[in-house]
C-alpha cells in the first residue's frame, strides 16, 4: 500500500523573525491560503489519504501537528527527539512503516514546498510509485527547470528514449551541488538536468536495505524499531538518534546507491526557501510590492512588507524586504534574503536565544 510521510522538523531559519523554534514555518500561513504543513497533505488527496500520512517531526512540534492535522491520526505523528538530518529521519519512518505493513510504499515529502497544478503532481507521483513498486528503486522527482537557478542542487538524467510520449521515469547519471551561475546556465545548456526537488519514493523495505548498505552506523542504531512489535519507548528512541551520525539521505544513500531514477515533474514548484520566494510567489500591487498588515508604502517599489497592527511605513524603498513581528524587525534586499540564516547563526553564538 502507498504512505505518505511529510518531513516537517526544520525551523525555517531563512524566514526568521516569522518563523521561531517554537513556531516554524511549517506552521505558518504564508500566503493566506493554510499553513505549509496543511497544504502538503491537502494535495495529497485523492492519491493518498490522511490515515496513511505519516509525519516525522521534533518532538517539540507533536501538539501543533496534532492540531493542525487532525485528519491525521495521533499514532502516525512521529516524534525525533533529537535532530539528525533526513537520513536518521527516512530510517525512522520506513523502519516504523515496514513494521506496520511489510509491502509499503513511501513517498518522502517536506512539509514546506508549494506545488501547482496538482492533478500534474498526481500523475508524476504515480509514474514514481509504479517505478518503485515494479522495479525495486530509489525514485526521485525532478523539477523541470525554467532559469539558471544556483540556489538548487541539480539532477542529471539519461534521456535514453525520452521522446517517448508521457511521462516516465529515466535513470540518474549524477547528482550536483548547487552551482555557480556559469555552471548553472551550463547546466540548463545540456538539456539533461533537473532541479533536485528533495521528494523521494521508494518500497520502505528497499530504503532500509540501501541504509544498511551505505549507513550500516544508522540501520544498527534503529534496530530496535526495526524489530519492535510495538511502540518504541522514549529511551530506546532517543537512543537510536544519538547513535546516529547527522546526514542527509542525498549524502548517505541516493549519491551511493546503483539503481536510481528520476521522474521529471513539470509542475509549478517552489521549496520557499526565504521571504524571496514568498514575494515571487505572491501577488503584486501596480508598484510590484507584496503587502500584508498595516502598511502605508511612499515612492517604494518591488518590496515585500509582512506586518501585523502596528503601522509599517517604507520611503523611497526598493527591493527590500520588512518583516515586522512582536519583537523583532527584519529589514534585508530581497536578493540578499538567504543570508537571513546567518542572522540566525549569529543569534545562537551570541546568546540572544529569546529571539530565535
């Protein structure tokens, strides 16, 4: 049977002041349409349901993912004592599944992306699925890319018999970090690379043997999942992260691994990673400004203003960013708006933990 299991663990770094530890952004409503994390399994419906939605989160979050998805039964909330990456975390959730239901098939998503076109989701998710199910890989999706970007990692596939109809999935040649902008646009030049999306679908069986292959470390530290009839107590699981060395699956697994695939989706995407993508997402005024709250905007252009009550004012501003929250103000160029993790960084160094 097909599962769903949702990533939803990290902070959002990159959207502070909006996103803190104690409410990420998985959690926020963004775009004024549900929060992040409810909209990853709104679109699932109709392919998956909510009962075989699993959601792997700190165990700080458990309570607002309960409240957030009350679709989603108590018991498929999974809590990660301690953060270890997504290597630690996919292991934990195939090992928790496989247990549950020996032939199920997993698709791995972040609770943090927006994605357009859903029927075309739909349909590259069940090409993905039947891969997987057939053929025993590890099956990644692919993002058709429209520009250079060098904020990706990319994808290169072997085309083969690509000019077959419909969609299919094709084997994965070499996966790349992100690149410079000359590589990027070399990248886009060669017509055989996709952005690296970070959503995986494989048999739970299947990851946990690739685990065991390339992170024998971490398949051994969750043996205890693995072989329980039950529920995990609390010492064993915490146990089982501590032994496990902080990685990604992409490191560990997908770049080591013999049978890989890609399916190369060609529906809107977007990680939304900063408030960048959260303007370039959003809807613009006549000035091209995207404004929320209570904001008056003089001579000021292209700007993103997230606001609550208190009056926002921008003079002679443009391309800039403002959050403006109960404590803090953020004020950046929007096409600085990744840096916005160092100012996190620095926050944590310097013992200004109130404010992270």
């Amino acid at each position: 049977m097909d599962y769903a299991v949702i990533m939803a663990g990290g902070i959002g770094s990159r959207f502070w002041p909006a996103s803190r530890k104690e409410r990420p952004k998985q959690f926020l409503d963004v775009f004024g349409d549900g929060t992040l994390i409810q909209n990853t399994v709104a679109r699932l419906q109709g392919l998956i349901p909510p009962e075989r939605c699993l959601v792997v989160t700190h165990d700080r979050y458990v309570e607002q993912t309960q409240k957030q998805l009350p679709a989603v039964p108590e018991e498929n909330i999974l809590a990660e004592p301690i953060s270890r990456n997504t290597a630690p975390c996919i292991t934990y959730a195939a090992a928790t599944l496989k247990g549950r239901d020996p032939d199920a098939t997993m698709v791995v998503l972040p609770a943090d992306h927006v994605i357009g076109d859903v029927e075309q989701f739909h349909q590259t998710l069940e090409v993905s699925l039947q891969t997987a199910e057939e053929s025993g890989a590890l099956v990644t999706i692919g993002i058709e890319p429209t520009y250079p970007a060098t904020g990706y990692g990319y994808i290169q596939y072997d085309g083969g018999d690509s000019d077959a109809d419909g969609l299919q999935a094709h084997p994965v040649r070499t996966f790349a970090e992100k690149p410079d902008q000359s590589t990027a646009e070399r990248f886009i030049d060669s017509g055989d690379f996709l952005w690296n999306s970070g959503m995986f679908i494989w048999r739970a069986d299947t990851i946990l043997d690739q685990v065991k292959a390339h992170l024998p470390d971490i398949y051994d530290a969750f043996e205890p999942v693995r072989t329980a009839s039950g529920d995990v107590d609390a010492d064993t699981l915490t146990k089982a992260f501590q032994d496990s060395p902080r990685i990604s699956i992409d490191y560990g697994v997908m770049e080591q691994a013999d049978t890989v695939y890609v399916v190369p989706g060609s529906f809107e995407w977007n990680d939304v990673g900063d408030w960048r993508a959260v303007y370039d997402l959003s809807e613009k005024d006549d000035h091209g400004n995207v404004i929320q709250g209570n904001v008056i905007m003089q001579d000021s252009s292209r700007c993103l203003v997230d606001a609550g009550d208190r009056l926002v004012v921008l003079v002679g501003m443009h391309d800039k960013v403002v959050v403006d929250t109960d404590d803090a103000v953020l004020v950046c160029d929007r096409e600085n708006a990744q840096q916005v993790k160092q100012v996190v960084e620095y926050l944590h160094a310097h013992q200004f933990e109130e404010y992270v």
